[in-house]
C-alpha cells in the first residue's frame, strides 16, 4: 500500500515520541492504548538483543549536499516544472479567495473557514510550508485567534500514514515484529506531524515508552522543495541588489538542519546533549533514549505525561504555573544561546511540555544548532548595549557578529540605531521585546549594507517562537526583560576576556566610572537564581589585582580614595564644627566637608553596599570566612597598598596647600 507523503514539516525528536514535534501529550483516554494482539511470554533479553544488534549495524549518517541535490534535479526538469505549479496554483487560489471575500465585505481574520483552508493548503504543500505554518502558530501578536487555532494543528495534528508501513519500518529497522519487541502499542498513532508519527507503547520490562516512526518517500519530498527554494534565493541574490543577506546560506542552514531531522539516530544523540547541558537545571526535564530500540528511522524514548503550554485553561485547573514555566524556559534558552552554544532551534508549543508535577519538558530534538563562543560573546555584548543605549558600540557589536564588513563606515548608521530604538529611548528593560527590535532592525537593513549571517536566522527563529508562547501566556510577558538579570550576572562573574571589556566599556566612559550603570548591573543580577554573590567577590578581586584588570582597577582606585576622602572631610568638618558651635574653641579653624563630586561619590558606594546588603546569600558571618581569605591574598595588599598610597598623596598635597595658603 503507497501512502502520499506528508510534507516534514518540523523536527520530531526523541522526547517528540512524547509529544514533540507530533506534540502532545496531552492526557490521552485509557482506551487510546491498547495492548497489540501479543500473548508472547515475558521478553527473553539476550535472544532479542542479538536480533536487534544483528540488524542495526550503524548507517552512514544523512547529509545535506545542495551541488548533489541540484546535479540530480538539473536533468529533471520538468518534475521541477510540475512541482512549482502544484505550489503557484493553490498559493494563487487561496490569494485571490482572500481578495474577492474582502471586496464583498467579509471579515476575514474571522472567517474559520479560510482558516481551515490555509492549514489544509500548508499541510499539502509540504515540509517548509508547514515550518512557515508552526513558526506563525505561535505568534498571537500577529495571526488572528481563528487562524491560530488551526496553524496550532500543524505542530501534532497532521493526517497520519498507514500502520502497515509503520510496522513495516520497525522491522526492517529493529529486525523483529512490533509484537516481538514492544509489550504493547497504541493500535492508532497518539500525534502525527510532518516527519513522522508516534505511538504510545510499552516495553516488555515494563516502561512505558514513545515510538516515533518516520514517514515514508521524505526524503524525496523534502529535496526538491530544497532545491526549488535554494534557487529562488539564489536568483534574489543575484538580481535584487537591495538583498544583501546571504540567503542561500541561510537555505543551507535550514537543509543541514532538516537533514539532521530525518536521522533519528542523530536525533537520539542530541538529546543526550541536550541533558547532559542543561538536564540538570530547576525544573527541566528531558527524556531518556532507548538505543536498543531506535534506528534511522524508529525512536523509542521514554514517555512524558503532560500538557502543551498554550493549554491555559488546563493547566490552570492542575494547579500548574504556566507563566513560570515560561520562566524556566528563558533561563533555558539563554544558556543554550549565550552560555554553551548548543540550542533548540524550534521550540514551538508541540514541544514544550507541562509536567503534571510541575516541570518543563524538551521535546524533539531533530532541530538543534550551534552558536560559536565569539557569536556568543556578541549576543551578551549587544545585548548590553541596546538595554543602555550605547549605540556606537551596538555598531561595532554588528561588525563582530558578521552583520556588517570591519570596511563599513558606520558614521551613518550609529545615528540610524538611535532613530530605531527612538520608541524604546527612556524605557525600561521591561518594556522592549525581541520582536519589536526584530522588527525594527530589519528595516534597518534594507537602508544599509546590513547582511544577514546563516547562523542568526535560527536564532531569531528560537527566540522569536519562545517569545510568542511567551506573550500567549501572558500579553506582557518580555523576554528580554527575563534575559537581563542573567546577561548581568555574565558580565560580573564570567572570566572571559571579551566579557571583561565589555564590562569596562561599560562602566567607564570619557574615563570617568558609572555609577549607575554598576548599580543597574547588581541590581538585576541579583534577581539571577544562580546568582552567586561570593564567587562575584573572589572573580572580581581576582581580575581587579590581575594585568587584564589594570585599567579599571586604577579608575576605582581612584574612586574609593575619593569616597575615603570624603569622609575624612565630613568627619574633620563635623569635629571641628563641634568645637567651635558647641565647646567654645573659636581659634580651631571650621574645616571644609567633601566637595559636592566627592559626596556624590560617597552616595554612590553606600547605594552600592545597600544593594549587596539587600543581595541574596550575603551573610556576615558566612562572608567573614571569605574576606579573611582575600584580606591574606597577595594581589589584594598590592590592591590595598595602591588605595593607602593615593590616600596619603591627596592627604599630604591638600596639607601642603593648606600650609602654603595660611602662609
């Protein structure tokens, strides 16, 4: 029996046999699962083991080579031909549907009818088709509620291929019979998407697991819209010379990535990435692998209980906090994008899941991608300086990150990002948002030789989609506003010496420190979980007494003199106040208090110290320990002996020009 394929449209992973890509998993009835037709006694591991071993000796690993994919189809082409025609003409239909309702006065962002049609249109049209559908899915800023609630359908509800086929893909997969190696399995697939669909099922030793099994022809139906979209992008390139993003690499990227998708063995190992990085955060939760029973084409994971994120109305009645699982999911992601570099590249609501006690479970793993550690330091770095309006480094931020040429003059630009950011000038943190500055930037490229890395599609895409479940949760929600106590608690702990100058750059300016910009810094990384005030203190000693740290260590110097300064002043002006108001003494001279910069100062570094005072985990008595240990410290005499010798230069010059002022 031939089943047509479906177009793959997103990434199933191995926690997607829970509910990833093919979602869910929401509670599915008792009677969906049923035990197959099996009375087998209870499964004998060696004999089964060596059936499964004999048969899965490792294939060689899918690929994605676009001059391979165009080599075949440059002999094909009217396949080609009739391929774009089957795409134009329902595109075309559904278009002029749209327009002839408008004119005759129907209301279409409410017509449930349309919507029905566009997620029928996307679901036959293919794999990138579906991607565009998902990625819209979760955006409620922008689609209206009708048509939202049928792209949601493209994440786990697609029509599902025959079961024959899907039993037929276990054995040749796993060398036995679904009888011979589950316990049980669900007679009808629990979710479907465009890569594959899954059964719910159980091991013979017991462990309820998900079955994920690929569908048939993908391959074949994935590489030519490939190759038809990669050539368009290419002949934009080309002829639009407004188009300076590479947009044939941003292609590539997403082949790489959807190649990676259709290899569930490679799929397995993200996911044991993915946990050994990140499993063992608060509340995540990822699941585990059963190697003995995944192939290419078959992924048997643990099964995960649990419900879709945008399931308000149920995981309200559970008791369940979906705006803080949200939370956790930022933090996640963060440490995907900014810390270590591996990250979900689609995180759309078919996978992201609700524990039913309370965590936040990953599913599919078929989409990850990577971030180098100088894109890492980028993202930190410009991050920084949009939240403080620090536009000329923000150029320079997009040079590092491979948006713009170290040729370009970015004379004209600098004042550009200030035209962009104008809505945001004077707002907090709290109210920017990742799409609006998406948004805005991209305008901005159009103006400028602005190109667009491959590798910033997919971040966007990651941040853009977990932003929009964000906002369906709660309207108000902002991501970047969840980002910046983390980003700061980067910036103060982190040794890395491209942190370090951003933390210069950002504390000094004209040469003169920012007070403001220190207490902004503290004030938000302390609202950090993992915010660790100790190791701040060592790090920060540390990288004060050491050569990297010269420059603001001389500048602080000469700060904390002024503070000391400063109260000296206060305390010779009181004193010498009280002998002549109060004893009588009218021969001692009032002496003169802190100048008004030096008060300031002084205000400065008791904010400073209220703000650790107020930070979690400082304790005197536990502090003391740690103070004793840095007081002994080499670096931190040299570091004490700097602040006694600048003290008594400004004492013995301020003595000098008394002396000769009196004389």
């Amino acid at each position: 029996m031939i089943v047509k394929t479906l177009p793959p449209s997103y990434p199933s992973s191995p926690e997607d046999s829970h509910a990833g890509e093919l979602s869910v998993i929401e509670v599915v009835p008792e009677n969906v699962t049923q035990t197959l037709v099996n009375n087998s006694p209870q499964f004998s591991a060696s004999p089964e083991q060596t059936i499964l071993a004999t048969a899965k000796a490792e294939p060689e690993m899918l690929l994605y080579d676009p001059e391979e994919i165009r080599s075949y189809y440059k002999d094909k082409p009217w396949q080609v031909f009739r391929r774009i025609l089957a795409v134009l003409q329902p595109i075309l239909s559904f278009v002029l549907g749209i327009w002839w309702d408008k004119k005759r006065g129907i209301v279409v962002k409410n017509d449930s009818r349309r919507a029905i049609e566009l997620r029928t249109l996307l679901t036959k049209l293919g794999p990138a088709y579906i991607k565009i559908g998902q990625a819209l899915s979760t955006r409620p800023d922008l689609v209206p509620p009708v048509y939202l609630e049928e792209l949601t359908k493209l994440q786990d509800q697609l029509p599902p291929f025959a079961n024959e086929i899907a039993y037929q893909f276990i054995e040749e997969e796993l060398g036995a019979t679904p009888e011979n190696i589950y316990a049980e399995i669900s007679i009808e697939p629990i979710a479907a998407a465009s890569l594959g669909q899954v059964y719910k099922g159980k091991l013979k030793t017991g462990e309820e697991v998900a079955i994920k099994v690929q569908r048939p022809d993908l391959r074949e139906s994935i590489t030519i819209d490939l190759y038809i979209l990669r050539f368009l992008a290419g002949l934009v390139q080309r002829k639009v010379k407004r188009v300076r993003s590479d947009l044939v690499g941003i292609l590539d990227e997403l082949g790489d990535r959807i190649f990676e998708e259709m290899d569930y063995i490679h799929e397995g190992k993200n996911a044991e990435r993915f946990f050994k990085l990140y499993g063992h955060m608060q509340d995540i939760y990822v699941p585990k692998i059963y190697w003995e029973y995944t192939n290419r084409r078959v992924l048997t994971m643990e099964w995960i209980n649990g419900i879709k994120l945008t399931q308000a109305q149920e995981l309200q009645e559970l008791g369940i906090n979906a705006r803080y699982l949200i939370e956790v999911g930022v933090q996640c992601s963060l440490r995907q994008l900014l810390e270590h570099g591996f990250f979900h590249a689609d995180p759309h609501p078919g996978n992201l899941l609700a524990t039913f006690d309370g965590k936040l479970a990953y599913l599919d793993f078929g989409m990850m991608s990577e971030i180098k550690p100088p894109q890492r330091y980028g993202l930190i770095e410009a991050i920084v300086h949009v939240v403080n309006r620090d536009f000329d480094s923000l150029a320079q931020d997009y040079v590092k990150l491979e948006f713009l040429t170290p040729e370009t003059d970015l004379t004209p630009i600098i004042p550009a990002f200030s035209r962009v950011f104008a809505n945001a000038q004077g707002a907090t943190v709290a109210e920017l948002n990742i799409k609006s500055i998406t948004d805005d930037l991209s305008a901005l490229m159009y103006e400028y030789p602005f190109r667009v890395p491959p590798y910033y599609a997919l971040i966007i895409r990651s941040l853009v989609t977990l932003e929009g479940i964000a906002i369906y949760i709660d309207p108000d929600f902002k991501v970047l506003s969840e980002a910046y106590p983390y980003v700061s608690k980067r910036l103060l702990t982190d040794p890395a010496d491209e942190l370090r100058t951003s933390l210069q750059e950002l504390l000094f300016k004209d040469g003169k420190f920012r007070w403001n910009r220190l207490e902004n810094l503290l004030t938000n990384a302390r609202k950090n979980q993992e915010y660790d005030l100790n190791l701040v203190l060592n790090q920060g000693v540390e990288f004060l007494s050491s050569e990297r740290g010269a420059f603001i260590r001389d500048r602080l110097v000469d700060e904390f003199v002024n503070g000391i300064d400063a109260l000296s002043k206060n305390a010779m002006h009181n004193f010498t106040y009280v002998l002549r108001e109060r004893v009588g003494l009218t021969a001692v001279n009032e002496m003169p208090g802190a100048t008004l910069e030096q008060q300031q100062t002084l205000d400065n570094i008791r904010r400073i110290f209220g703000i650790l005072r107020q930070t979690k985990g400082f304790d005197p008595a536990q502090l003391a320990p740690q103070v004793a240990q840095i007081i002994v410290n080499p670096r931190v005499h040299h570091l004490g002996q700097q602040i006694a010798n600048r003290f008594t230069e400004k004492a013995v010059t301020r003595l000098i020009r008394q002396l000769l002022a009196s004389e």
